[in-house]
C-alpha cells in the first residue's frame, strides 16, 4: 500500500493500515525541513530537482538502511519516502507500479488530480483513493480513470491474466477509483456532536443507511431497537463530565455491534440503532437564492401599512353610511378621494365633504410610506447578495466558528436538521460565505479572538459552540473565551494533535464539569473509510461512535467463508459484523429462482430490484449475494482476508 498526503490524515491513513490491516506501507510525505509546501501551479521544472528521495527509514525495523525490497518487508512495517512533489520518478520510486492501492491524501485537489493520472498510466490494474473536496469534479475523474484502466487492462488482457493477483489483492474490482472527502465524512459527526439526538446519515452509491441516536429508556419504559441495535454507548456518555469511550475503555466504552443478550443487560445506556436502509433518492438541486417576501418591507413598515389599509376601510365604511352607496361604490369613491383624482364635493352633503378631506389627508400619509417601500425593497434586493448578521432575538444555535473545507459541510448538515446557526469567519474569501449567503445564514465577520466578535454571534445564547478552524490555538481560545461567558455551553474542538486535544479535554471537563466539552479529529473520524476504500471498493461510509467508528460495507458474498453457506444468524458475529440488508439489484431480484418477498421484508425499489433488509436470521448466504453489512475496523480486515491470502500464498 502506497499513502501521499501532507497533513495528519496520510499518517493516520497508514497507521491505520499497518495497524488494523497488517499492511505494508510506503507513505510519501513532504521534506520535514519545508514546513510550507509551495502551490503546485507555475512551478518551474527545475524544481523537479528537489524531487529527489530523502533517506528512506523503515521504522518497524527501526535502522537507517536504504528501502528494502518489497518482499523481504513483514507485515503491517511501513518506510517513509520524503519529496516535494509527486513526479513520475518519485510514485516509481514508492513502488506504484508493484503496489496493490494507492491513496492521494493531500489537502489540494489539483494535487491529487496530477498523482492520480500519473499513477494510472505507471500502473493500470492499481487500485485509486482520492482524496477530493470537489464532489462533481469527484464524480468525472472518477469515471474517467476507470474508463482509462479498462482501456488498458484490455489492450493488455492477455499479459495481465497471469499476474493480476499478485498485484491486486484478489478483492475484486481492483482497478476501481474512488473518490472521497474527509470534509463529507466528518461533518456527520460534527454536527450530532454538538446536537445531541441527531441522525447519523451514511449516503452513497445509491444507497442511504440512517441511524440514530436514542437515550436511555426511563422506567418501565421499552426502547425502539429499530431494524438492529448498532451500538451500546459508553456508561458516562450522558454525563457532561464523562469521557468519550474508546477501544481502551474497558466495560465502561462503546460496544460496537452487541448481540441481543448484551442489549438486554445493558440498562442505563443509550444506543445507536440503524433505522433504515433504503435506495437514496437523487438530491435537488440548489436552485438560485430567493429573497423571502418577508424580508421586503421591515416591521414597522408593515405595521404603517396596515394601519392605512384600516384607515380606508374605516372611511369606505362610513361613506357607505353618509351617503347610502353600495359598498363597493363607497370603497370606489374612497379611492378617488385617497388619490385626490375626484371631483370636489361641492353642493353634497357635509358628511361627504367631511369624509373627502380625511380621504385626502390619509393620501398624503400614503406617499412616504410608499416611498420607504420602494426603497426598503430596492435595499433588499441589492443586499440579497450581502452576508446577514445575527437577529436580536435569536437564541438556541450554534455558532459555527470557520467556514472552510469542513465548515461548511458541517453547515450544510446543521441547516438540513433545520437547526439556527450563526457563522464566524475571519477571511472575507472563504469558500463558505457564499452557501452561508445563499442559505440566508447570520455570518460574523472577524477575529474570534478579537473581543466582541463572540458576543456579535449572541455567544450568550448559544445552545453550542463549533470551533472548527484549522489553527488548534484558535480554537481552544475561542471555547475557553465562551466558557467564560457562558460556563455551561456545549463546546465541540476540532483539533489535530491528539495528546494536546486529550490534555485540552481533561482540563476544560475538570474546570466546567456541568457543560458537555467533546474534541474531534478529521483524521481520526476520516482514516478507517479511506483505509476500507483501499482494501476495496466495498466501504460505503462510517459512522462514529465516541472514539470509536463503525463502517458500512457492500460486499459480495463470494470469497468470504465466514459468510458464504451460513445463515444470516450465524454469519453475525458480536463486536465484528453484522449483515444489514441484501441488495438484490445485482440479481434482478431473484436468489436462483426464488423470488425477494420469500426472502424476507422488502426495501426501497430500484429498477425492478431493491433491498431486502428485514433478512430472517435462517436466510443462508449464497455466494452470489451482495450484502450491506455494519463492521468494526478489525472485522472489517478478518472480511477482507488480505493477511489470509498471503499467508497461504506463502
């Protein structure tokens, strides 16, 4: 396994990978020394010189000696390989064109973009991660390197029949690209994090898995386990001044996918139960920004108009009454009179001349409060485009401290659970303003460390703060500033150092015992689905349980004999796996003849096929199945058998 990246994910990406898989991996990162990575556009081809690999030290083997072959290498040792740029020679040099899987982790998408092209062409059957931002542009390079490694695994099909397991990993589809987002992975758990009770949502590939998470049942209360119970959650996860369980928790953390008899005992806990499993339907589209009719003309402008409308009602009321006319004819004469286009009441009775000046006189009224419409309206639209500020009245949000890469997936979900946010942002160009503007969301410009930027926000009536800036300093002052103004207000720290985010942690729990604090890692919560997408292409996202991920998969049965000719019930194995649903789309519906509704409950409709995910625990698993099943890190790896297949091979 090759791993490319310049931040904190590469290296979780092959911890994870060494740890968790067994993996051998080559990571590929920039020069210690050049603390600032120069932009990849318009750099002189000379620079290429400093492309050159540093000395290779392989830290499981823990000497200075120059890279070993790839064969002598054990299982889950990593070496590292340092340069400026990922060139031709460099990806060679990393062993690309040997290696199974290839993940491009670094924070520019054009990067990337560069490597992943480079990287096809040096190797066709080599399975692609990407990391990208760009969702549509995501989805073209996507299907273009696939289409590129089918032309030439065609061309050269006859060749590659005879090596293509040794390079491959016998995984199936092992040329697939797949493209990711560490922002679209992470901001799930951002946002449930600092709204406790909200779903967690795993889209993608057409399909939708939503869990949620649900308290404790009080007494003599029966909880709803929903289609299966997911996960246990940690003893003290309601307790503001608990800790996030982890793997080394102990019987006090998480349990990932218990069986029935632990959900009995389990009294106290909350749970994550998976609620549905369906074919996701395709999004909308944004559409263009509509100004809201309401936010036209102020308050106190429609009040004005109001009175006036109540003005000509009275007036037309007692027209009718003076002079006897019909009321739509009173209302008429009204009118004319308010506009001052009738003729002078002379001769009429002097309840009429009476009634036409105070017509008159409500006409005159009329015209600045006209005029201030026009105006108000013509403001509103020229400020449509404008950044919002925060209301006088709002209270119960959560303030949104950056709107970046993860910002702004993060604001995307807070909005979709229809929940207030106020942003807080210090650079007027960042790429989150314009969804803020078009989602008609307050926004703060400035310093969060600058005095009076929080309290613009309405800090004070906050239900949660979300400081999730790139810099750790930022974002720990921010909370320990909010603390101050409000000691019992949920805080959620994006930080990337995991020792200062555990001391942080400590500190802000034993200070503020009653106010929930809970720190979070991209890497952390990104790595185990960047780390499945290279063992293959079966991961369809993850879903975080305190410190603790659970990853879906779709994988077919096939290959796998801890599923393949079991029953559902005895494929299951607690605190590992657990089959979800079959998808029949791959069948057209049918198990050898034998139609889906014998099977068991059906699911969303796709085509003709679908999912069947209320599976009766006596279904047996035929090797052509595909299933969506729920998986630890560790069962996830013992599934896809890597270690297995080369230890037989050897």
């Amino acid at each position: 396994m090759v791993v490319a990246g310049d931040d904190a994910l590469a290296h979780r990406l092959a911890a994870e990978l060494r740890g968790v898989y067994g993996e051998r991996v080559t990571l590929v990162v920039p020069p210690t020394q050049r603390s600032v990575r120069p932009p990849v556009v318009g750099r002189a081809r000379a620079s290429t010189l400093f492309d050159r690999m540093s000395a290779a030290v392989n830290r499981a083997a823990g000497n200075g000696e120059g890279p070993p072959q790839r064969t002598a290498e054990p299982a889950g040792s990593e070496r590292v390989l340092e340069a400026t740029e990922l060139t031709e020679s460099v990806l060679a040099e990393a062993g690309v064109e040997r290696a199974a899987a290839l993940a491009l982790v670094h924070d520019d998408d054009e990067t990337n973009i560069r490597a992943a092209l480079t990287a096809r062409r040096l190797n066709p059957r080599l399975r692609l991660v990407i990391r990208l931002y760009n969702r549509r542009l995501g989805q073209h390079i996507e299907e273009l390197l696939d289409q590129a490694s089918a032309l030439a695994m065609a061309v050269t099909e006859g060749e590659g029949e005879g090596d293509g397991g040794e390079g491959s990993g016998g995984l199936g589809l092992d040329a697939s690209t797949t493209v990711l987002s560490d922002a679209d992975t992470a901001a799930p758990a951002l946002a449930a994090t600092a709204v406790a009770g909200t779903s967690k949502v795993v889209q993608t590939d057409g399909l939708m898995l939503r869990a949620v998470e649900r308290p404790p049942p009080g007494p003599g209360e029966v909880a709803d386990p929903g289609l299966c119970t997911l996960a246990l959650l940690s003893a003290t996860t309601n307790d503001p001044a608990g800790a996030d369980g982890s793997e080394s928790s102990g019987s006090q953390g998480p349990r990932l996918l218990p069986d029935e008899r632990a959900v009995t005992a389990a009294t106290g806990r909350g749970t994550i139960v998976l609620e549905t499993v369906s074919y996701a339907a395709s999004a909308p589209s944004a559409g263009r920004s509509v100004v809201p009719f309401g936010s036209l003309m102020s308050r106190r402008l429609r009040w004005s108009f109001a009175g006036l409308v109540g003005c000509v009602v009275g007036l037309a009321v007692a027209s009718m009454l003076v002079t006897g006319e019909p009321p739509l004819q009173a209302t008429y004469l009204t009118l004319l009179d308010l506009f001052a286009i009738n003729n002078p009441a002379i001769g009429e009775p002097i309840g009429r001349q009476i009634l036409q000046l105070f017509s008159g006189l409500v006409g005159l009224l009329l015209l600045p409060v006209l005029l201030a419409a026009v105006l108000e309206a013509l403001g509103t639209f020229r400020s449509g485009s404008a950044l919002r500020k925060p209301p006088r009245g709002l209270s119960g949000h959560v303030v949104l401290l950056g709107v970046g890469k993860i910002g702004t997936r993060v604001l995307t979900r807070l909005r979709e659970l229809h929940i207030p946010v106020v942003c807080v942002e210090a650079d007027p160009e960042a790429r989150g303003l314009a969804l803020a503007r078009r989602l008609r969301v307050p926004v703060v410009l400035g310093d969060v460390t600058q005095e009076g930027v929080l309290e613009a926000a309405k800090i004070h009536r906050a239900h949660a703060l979300l400081a999730l800036t790139s810099a750790d300093t930022t974002n720990l002052e921010a909370a320990l500033y909010a603390r101050t103004v409000r000691p019992d207000l949920r805080v959620v720290l994006r930080l990337y150092d995991d020792d200062f985010a555990t001391a942080v942690y400590r500190t802000l729990r034993a200070a503020h015992p009653q106010a929930l604090t809970r720190s979070r890692s991209v890497s952390h919560l990104a790595a185990p689905a960047f780390a499945g997408a290279m063992m293959g292409r079966q991961i369809l996202g993850a879903i975080p349980v305190e410190r603790r991920v659970l990853l879906f998969a779709a994988i077919v049965v096939g290959g796998h004999p801890q599923l393949e000719g079991r029953t559902v019930g005895e494929a299951f194995r607690a605190g590992a796996w657990r089959v979800l649903a079959l998808d029949t789309a791959a069948s057209g519906g049918r198990r050898g003849g034998e139609p889906v509704s014998a099977v068991g409950g059906g699911g969303g409709e796709r085509g003709g096929s679908g999912l069947v995910w209320e599976l009766p625990s006596t279904y047996v698993l035929r090797a052509e199945d595909r299933v969506v099943l729920a998986a630890t890190r560790r069962g996830l790896a013992e599934l896809l058998g890597r270690r297995r297949r080369e230890s037989a091979g050897t």
